[in-house]
C-alpha cells in the first residue's frame, strides 16, 4: 500500500517559502465528545460496550453467512460484505477514541490524521455503494422474481461487492490527495472526536476552491448517486408491494426488505442531518452527537436489525447454538 502524502501545517501566520518542500510533524489535538472530567470514565465504558457489542454482532453474521448453507444467497452474500464494511468502519474511529479516554491524551499526528480521515471515507463510500446494491438486490427479488436467478447470478454478485469496495477506495483516494495539498495553519485543534472533513477544512489557511469542487463531485458520485439510486429502487418495490391483492402477500414480501429499508433510513437520515447542519459555535455539540449516531450506534444497531427481523438469520443462529450446545456436551 502506499504511504499517505505528509500534510504540511505551520503555525498561524507563517508562509512556507517557495522551494522550502521541508514539513514538520505536528500534533492535532481532537477535542473529543466532552472536555467534562467526570464524563471520561462513562464515556469510556459506553463506547467500549458499543464497540463490543458491534464487533461481535458484525462478526456474528458474517461467520452464519460463510458457514450456514441457507445464507449462501446473493441477500446474505451482500449482508455479509456490509457488516465487514462496518467492522472497518467502527475499528477506524473507536480504537482511538477509547485510547483517549483511557489515557486523556487527545493528541493525534497530522500523518495519523490524515490515515484516519482517508479509511473513512473510505468504508463509508463503500458502505454507501452497498447500500443500493442491497436495494437492487431486493428490487430485483420483488419487481422481477422471474429474472431474479439468471440476472442476479455470482458473477454479478462478486462484481457489485467489488466495485462497491473498489468505490470507496478510488473515492477517498482522490479527496485525501487533494486534501495533502493545502497548507494548514494552527491553532491546530479540531473540536470533534475523529478527522472529519468540515473539521479539518478549517484549519487550512490556503485556497480550498479545487477540494471543494473536487469534493462535491465525489460527494455526488459516492453518497448522492447511491441515495438517489436506492429511493428510486424502493419506491418500485413499494409499488409493486402495494399491488399485491392479500394483506398476508403484502407483509410477507416487505418483510424480506424492512430490515434493510430501516437501515438506510436511518443511515441517510443522520448522514444528511450531519452534513446539513451549519457548523455554528451553537451547534457543533449537536453536529457532534449526530456523527456519533451515523458512524457508531448505527453500526451497532445494524446486526441486531438484521437478527431480530430476519427469519433466515434467526434460523441460522439457533441451529449454530445447537450445533455447538452438542459440541459441548460431548
């Protein structure tokens, strides 16, 4: 892999001379969720049981959907690349976040920074692309089931799981290069618990117009495209639920995409909250704890949706806990 680009900073006021290609390291310091002191130790433990609890769910489904013969759909094939995606995507912001809670040491370098900011954009652009192609998926299962098998076929599934990741990864790659071009000046404090990219803009003392464009070209490709495209796949499967003549018909086919349907809802309905919102002085504690939601509790949530509203899931765990209920007994 290659290294990430340095990023150079320099103190509030300071030019770089031309020709000067010299950066030296600086520390950034992240404020964090709370400057409380007595908030450290039940922020620790809440988010060490949610990381715990992710971890273990994600990792959950992902083990029944290699190992149980009943999942080895194209749905669960799917599933299980979308809870990798959020064991990524946890392990990228938490681990640091616990750290500074355990130690109080906040401090994170600027080539850290910048590595924490490029992997999460990275596995939020993939999980973005997962998303609708989850949404295909079921739409092809509903809106055309006598197609589904041939169109929706292992090749294809193999392709969109790849190109999802490959997505996400193209995409980073290309904000964060831009993003090692600027130059950025101190105080250098970012008021948030990881290396967001409205937090980290702020500190650049050099002109942003080719990022931002840049910016909101691959917003448009990587979380406006995939949104649009997964609203226009599910007001088809609506469509097509609603002309089902029985009410029996109707919940039995929704309920093959509510868990699903509940996850985007609740992923794109923070994520647009959180970029949507102006980061005033008034609200970055909001803009905070709604960041958290998105890229920390959803993740959380994610399995046990998926677990609890999910006949084929359910099925899979009992007969794992029954299989290894007999294991132990012998």
């Amino acid at each position: 892999m290659h290294a990430l680009p340095q990023v150079p900073f320099l103190p509030r006021g300071e030019r770089k001379e031309e020709g000067d290609n010299q950066t030296s390291p600086v520390e950034l310091l992240l404020l964090g969720l709370s400057n409380v002191p007595r908030l450290q130790v039940p922020l620790f433990l809440l988010s060490l049981m949610i990381y715990m609890v992710t971890m273990f769910g994600n990792l959950l489904i992902v083990a029944l959907v290699v190992t149980d013969r009943h999942l080895h759909t194209p749905m669960y094939f799917f599933l299980g690349n979308f809870s990798s995606v959020e064991i990524c995507y946890t392990s990228t912001l938490l681990p640091r976040l616990l750290a500074s809670f355990l130690t109080r040491d906040r401090t994170i370098s600027a080539q850290g920074c910048m590595a924490q900011f490029f992997f999460f954009g990275c596995f939020a652009g993939a999980e973005c692309y997962l998303l609708a192609t989850m949404s295909y998926d079921r739409y092809l299962a509903i809106c055309q089931p006598l197609l589904y098998a041939s169109l929706m076929n292992w090749k294809l599934c193999l392709q969109l799981a790849a190109g999802s990741w490959i997505a996400g990864l193209l995409m980073s790659t290309i904000v964060t290069g831009q993003f090692s071009k600027l130059q950025f000046c101190g105080p250098n404090t970012i008021d948030h618990f990881f290396c967001d990219f409205a937090p980290l803009l702020e500190l650049a003392c050099s002109d942003t117009t080719v990022l931002r464009l840049v910016t909101l070209i691959i917003c448009f490709l990587d979380v406006v495209f995939p949104f649009v495209f997964t609203l226009v796949s599910y007001i088809c499967i609506i469509a097509a639920i609603l002309r089902i003549p029985t009410t029996m018909g109707r919940q039995k086919v929704f309920s093959t995409c509510s868990s699903h349907l509940i996850v985007v809802t609740v992923f794109y309905g923070t994520l647009i909250a959180v970029y949507m919102i102006p980061r005033t002085a008034s609200l970055r504690q909001l803009n905070k704890v709604l960041s958290f939601f998105y890229t920390v509790l959803t993740p959380m949530v994610n399995p046990l949706l998926y677990s609890l509203r999910n006949r084929e899931v359910k099925e899979a765990l009992e007969n794992a806990l029954r299989k290894t209920g007999l294991e132990i007994s012998y």
